[in-house]
C-alpha cells in the first residue's frame, strides 16, 4: 500500500488492525519524545542554570532558567496554529515529523551550547531561542498527532487507541526522571553540573531521530482534495463556521488543563511546601502516582468506547467538581506517603476520563479540512492560559495566605466543562470522524 492517496484515495479505510496498531506507534512515539525533551529541561535546570545565568543567587538562577521554560510554554499556540495548518493543508504525516524534526533541533542546540563564561550574554539568548523551537513544535505536537491517532484508529475502538496519546505524554515525563536518575547514580554532583546535564538532551535528539524514521512510513490520513479545500486549516473559515465547536473544546480544555497540571507537575510541590514531605519521598510518590495514571489511560478510553465519549466527558467534569477540593484539603494535613498515593491516584482517575480520550474529542468535532487546526489552536490556548498558569496561580494564593481558594479554582473550571459536556452535541452521533 503506498503512502499517498494518489493511488487510493480512502487507502486508510483499508488498513488492517496490524496496520493501524503501527501507525499508532509511530505517531505516539515522537508524543513521547516531544514531551521527553520538554520536561528534561525542567528537570535539568538545577544543574545548567548556572552555566548560563551566572550572577545573583542559585534562586535568581532558577527563576531566570523557568522564564525560559514559561517562554517555550507561550510558544503553543503559536505552534497549535502553524502545525494545525501545515496538518490541514500539507498533510498529517509531513506535520508530525517537521514538528519531531524541530525538537529534535532545539535538543541539539541545547546539547551543545556554549556557556556564559565561553560566548557571555549570547548563551542564554541562544538558550531562549532553542527553547522557543521546542515550544512551537511541542504546542503542534498535540493537536497533529491527536487527530491523526483519531483518524488511524480503529472503528469501535477510537478510545482505547487514541488513549496512548496520553500514555506517551505520560511516559515521555517519566522517562525523563528515569533518564536523569540514571545519570544521577553513575556522576557526581559536580559532573552533572559540568557537562552530564548535556547527556539527556543528546538522548532526547536521537530518540527523535528514530521517531522521525517511524513516521516517515505511515499512512496520510487525507485526500489530496480535502487538502486542496478552500477552508483547509483556514483560521477564518475555522471561526466562521465551528465556533461552537471551537469554543467548546476551549472550555473543557481549560478545566481539563488546569486540573491535569494541578495533580501532576503542581503536585509534587505541593507536597513539600503544603504537607511538609521531604523532597526524595515526594519525588518516589509521584512517580509511583504517574506510572499508575499512564497505565489507566488505555483502560479509560476502552470505557469511553462502551458508554460514550461524552458521557465520559461529563462524568470527568462532575466528579472532579465535586471531589477536588475534599482531595486538596486531606492532602494538606498527609502524613503517610501510602495515603498521599491513594489520594492523588483517586484524582488521576477522575481525570483520565478527561486525558483518555481528550484529544480524540476534540478531534470528533471538527471536519477534516480545518480538524488539526481546530484541535491544535484550541488546545493550545486553553492549555497555556489554564494549564499553563496552574502553579503561578496555586502559589500566589498560598502566598496570600488563601491556599484553599486554589482548590475551589480547580473545583469550579472542572463543573464549567461538566457544564460545557452536558451542552455539547455527541461527537459519536455527529458524523464527522468515521
């Protein structure tokens, strides 16, 4: 079978199940590898923050080295816009790996920067600019793989395959504190500091490359005709004629973001500063807690399959409205690591009603020519105002002595994209994803 549709226009429609389960991989593994080089730099910052922002304190080092990390974040929709359009008008597969090809740049660019002391204030400008690529291609990274995982996927069992969007989301986090535990055991502190921290960026590229090997190989999902579409990813013609749609999955995402953030990358945090846990057992909670969320994904989004997509969806919106804050409050006075766990792996179940099948809701709502568009922007928007304010937002209200006002934040975004479900027309019934 050939790669285009030159041939055979609707050749997707003919795949096999062994087929789909291989297109599925390819695109979900330049998932994880995106978010394997983006949250390396996260966790690496303690160690190369110096070597690019050498005055002030090690705090002022790390504020200055996360307005980098809050920079990339910015980056989304731009991303969410440009890859949705090359997506919508070039094709999903050409999208999907210049968005892989494009992190995999910026991780080299980070491997081998010279320091402060080698290049002065052009380091951590070049660092900027590195980040800025990651970004864009991680902000079109969701919205392209997310719709074609939909559109590859199997009939009947559209949830269960799409789900492994977000095991590899997921696991791309987890194998970057793998990754960096690793290089803990076998260097010193001060070798991290001097060059280790180089070696997960490396890594992060060549996983890249092979992920681009893979998905030079799959399937487009379009037609040539549908690619030549007046409206195909058109900005105006997406707002002109699925606003309802756009501003649909805005509001879900918004509560869908915040809450995901709230539990994951928040959380850890929130352990130590909040409950008084050390750092090393956070960190071993956490990690239990996201290997058990990304093995609940497939698990979901199988559910999703038997009683909706949209009854999944209000499900998710209803209890994390109701059952946030409760969560929250028992996680401050914690004492037991075994309780914290059971806790916030109860929340990584009511969200992944939401995260199993998130991308392929949003994908079902939007018709082919503008879909990796719709999907994309949307998303993006919502996640960088909403998910991406997550942790500014919870500590600014811990600072101001009013900590519990952050939970009912969570609590309300969550019932308004319950809200936002129960309005929302089933995307199985609307006939847009076949």
């Amino acid at each position: 079978m050939t790669t285009t549709d030159t041939a055979d226009p609707h050749a997707i429609e003919h795949l096999t199940s062994r087929q789909r389960v291989f297109a599925i991989v390819g695109a979900s593994s330049g998932n994880l590898v995106e978010w394997f080089d983006f949250y390396i730099y996260s966790f690496c910052a303690l160690y190369f923050s110096s070597a690019f922002f050498p005055k002030g304190n090690p705090t002022t080092q790390l504020l200055n080295t996360a307005g980098i990390f809050a920079a990339g974040f910015l980056m989304r929709p731009i991303g969410g816009w440009l890859f949705g359009r090359i997506a919508d008008r070039y094709g999903r597969r050409n999208a999907m790996m210049i968005s892989v090809l494009m992190m995999c740049g910026g991780s080299l660019m980070i491997a081998a920067l010279p320091t402060y002391a080698s290049i002065g204030t052009a380091a951590p400008m070049l660092l900027l600019v590195a980040r800025l690529f990651q970004g864009l291609s991680v902000g079109g990274e969701y919205g392209t793989s997310a719709t074609y995982m939909s559109e590859v996927a199997e009939p009947g069992r559209k949830g269960f395959f799409a789900s492994f969007q977000y095991v590899t989301l997921i696991g791309g986090q987890l194998a970057a504190l793998l990754v960096l535990g690793i290089l803990q055991l076998l260097l010193t502190h001060d070798e991290l500091k001097a060059w280790g921290w180089r070696i997960p960026f490396v890594v992060g590229a060549c996983a890249a490359l092979v992920s681009l090997y893979l998905r030079r190989s799959l399937h487009e999902t379009t037609t040539a005709s549908e690619r030549k579409s007046e409206a195909a990813g058109s900005v105006a013609s997406l707002l002109k004629h699925h606003r309802r749609a756009f501003v649909t999955v805005l509001g879900f995402t918004a509560g869908g973001s915040l809450i995901f953030y709230a539990f994951t990358t928040y959380m850890q945090k929130y352990l130590v500063n909040t409950a008084g846990m050390s750092t090393e057992t956070a960190s071993r909670i956490m990690t239990v807690c996201l290997l058990v969320y990304m093995l609940l994904q497939p698990a979901f989004g199988a559910l999703s399959d038997r009683i909706g997509r949209r009854t999944s969806m209000i499900a998710f919106g209803a209890l994390a409205a109701v059952f946030t804050t409760p969560i929250m409050m028992a996680l401050r006075n914690v004492s037991s690591p075994l309780t914290a766990g059971a806790l916030i792996v109860c929340a990584l179940a009511i969200i992944s009603l939401y995260t199993s099948i998130g991308g392929l809701i949003k994908a079902e709502m939007f018709p082919v020519e503008v879909r990796a568009l719709g999907v994309g922007l949307s998303y993006a928007v919502a996640n960088a105002i909403f998910g991406g304010s997550a942790e500014y937002v919870a500590l600014w209200f811990k600072q101001a002595g009013h900590e519990p006002y952050f939970y009912w934040y969570v609590s309300v975004m969550c019932a308004l994209a319950c809200l936002v479900a129960i309005r929302m027309p089933d995307p199985t019934k609307a006939g847009l994803l076949k």
